[in-house]
C-alpha cells in the first residue's frame, strides 16, 4: 500500500487502535462533566461568607477593637513589634544560624502603627470637631512618658470596660486625652469610615489591604473567627476553606509539617517549613541524576502494577509465535 494512508497503516501495524469520533467524544465529555459540576456546585458549593470588615469588627467586638487600637497607639501591639517587612522590631523574625532572609530584605512596607491605624485616620476625622482636635493636641504635645503613663492606665481600665449601644464604659482614671481618641476612633469605625481611610495609598485602586488585615490580626475577634472556621494552623486551616470546606490540598505537606516536631514548637517554624518543602522539592527535580534514588522505580516497580495492561501487552507481542 503506497501514499499517506498505507504509510500510516505500516506505522500502526501491530498496535492495537480503536476507531472513534474525537469532536463526538469531546462534546459528549463537555456535557457530562457541565452537567455533573452544575449539580456539584449547587450541593457542595463553598460558603459564601461576607467579607470581613473593621465596621463589622467595632460593632461586634467594641472592647476589643479599642483595647486593640490602644496597643497601636502603644506601640506594643504585634504589628508594631512584629519587624521586617513591616516595622523595625524583631518579635517575630525568624532565623536560622547565619541564615536570616527577613532580615536581608529589610522593613519594606514601613509599617508606624500608631501613625496609620489611630493618629492619621483620627486627623481626618477632626475636621469640623474640637473636641477631638483638642485631644489630637493634648496627646501630641505630651511627652513619651506621659503617653505611656495615660495608655498604660488606660489598658488596664479596659480590661473591666462594658460595652453598650456600640459605646464602652471605662472606670475613672488618669488617662488624659486618650478616652476622646478611643471613642471617636471607636465611632469612625462604626460607620465604616476607618475601612476606606485604611485603604487610602493616593492610588486610583485600592487593592491593598495589608494594613487592615493587619490592625485585625492584632485583635481577638479575628482569631476568634478563624478558629470557628477552622482556620487556624493547628486546624490544618491553609488546606482549609471557611467552614473547613476542602480548599488549597495542594498545601498539604506544608501543613502537615507544621504538625508535626519540631516544627509544631519551634520559633522559626515558618523559615524550617519553607527550607524543608525547598530541599525536597530540590530532590523532586533532581530525582534522574541522584544515585540510589532513581533506582527505586526499578527496585519498588510500582508503576509496572498501574501499567499492567500494557506490561501484558507488551510480553504477549514479544512471546514465541507472536505476529
């Protein structure tokens, strides 16, 4: 047979082929599997959870957003001593020996705690309003001391304060000027103020919300949440979608490591996980050229058992009286 079909047959000769309609098969595949994920989706579709919000927070959980704002005000909450890449403290650098990537990478994102999430969105809000205004000035020309005298006081009075009517009750104390940025601060976030003043960047999108994900992650509503949703590290929450929905299984390894020792313990877990998953990922794509290594396949032939079908095939074309 001559020209392009016997070239093709002599090419197939002895490979068993089955005749089919590829665009049949492919519209009947697309059918199927449109048919079966619609009537999947409307069973076992995620969650629709609201997006989370510091108005929602304030209302929610007015003690806490305020004993929150007060540590920013501080300067001791987590964001303000977290260090690099967002502030100039160290709690939670992470390192290795010598090996100290957050470091070398600096405070990029030049996080001032007290500056982005009270002082600056309370100046906004002081235009029109002396009371706040005279605050803003009593607070600013005190000195470090007295700051940390009338914030310090103020924590502790918090921590009996009541919440009511979206206000909070504090017993009396000294704590200067401080309870008149709490409340307005407090209002500002109840309208819902605070959420586009801590997305202002003096860019026409404003997509970044590092800033209050951040002044969230300090408080315990957010964690709170979290743990709800089974979101938490201890939860395997990076696999997890809310509700403990099946989501990025991708991620398990990573997350399987943070269970176990001891990354389940150390302070630097984060940096031992990611140098773990680089080293095995590393031996992954190297598997060809280490010794020992790529020989477990022919030791351990596991594919053989999934490739029966062709394994059999295979010894039946090569047996005696074979065509």
């Amino acid at each position: 047979m001559s020209g392009p079909a016997g070239s093709q047959a002599a090419y197939y000769r002895g490979i068993p082929t089955v005749r089919y309609d590829l665009v049949k098969e492919f519209v009947v595949a697309m059918v199927v599997s449109g048919i079966v994920i619609v009537l999947l989706a409307g069973a076992l579709s995620s969650p629709d959870v609201p997006p989370l919000t510091i108005q929602a927070w304030a209302q929610a959980a007015p003690v806490d957003f305020v004993t929150t704002a007060t540590a920013e005000l501080a300067g001791t909450s987590d964001s303000a001593l977290y260090g690099p890449p967002y502030t100039d403290g160290s709690d939670s650098v992470q390192s290795i020996g010598i090996f100290d990537p957050q470091q070398w990478l600096g405070n990029s994102i030049h996080l001032d705690p007290p500056q982005d999430f009270v002082l600056g969105p309370l100046t906004y809000a002081s235009v029109g309003n002396a009371a706040l205004t005279s605050a803003l000035s009593q607070y600013d020309a005190a000195d470090g001391t007295s700051q940390q005298a009338w914030l310090s006081a103020y924590t502790d009075g918090l921590g009996t304060a009541t919440a009511q009517d979206g206000q909070i009750t504090v017993a009396a104390g000294d704590y200067g000027p401080v309870p008149v940025l709490m409340t307005s601060l407090l209002a500002e976030a109840n309208s819902g103020g605070l959420d586009g003043l801590l997305l202002t960047n003096g860019q026409f999108f404003a997509t970044d919300y590092t800033k209050p994900l951040l002044f969230m992650g300090d408080g315990q509503y957010l964690t709170d949440l979290a743990a709800a949703q089974h979101l938490t590290g201890d939860q395997w929450g990076v696999m997890n979608e809310t509700g403990q929905y099946p989501g990025q299984t991708w991620l398990w390894a990573f997350s399987m490591l943070y269970q176990l020792p001891p990354y389940n313990s150390d302070p630097n877990a984060d940096l031992l996980v990611v140098l773990t998953m680089a080293v095995l990922t590393a031996l992954l794509v190297l598997v060809p050229f280490i010794p020992i290594l790529r020989d477990i396949p022919r030791w351990v032939p596991v594919h053989r058992l999934i490739w029966r079908d062709y394994y059999r095939w295979r010894r039946s074309r090569s047996s005696p009286g074979s065509d």
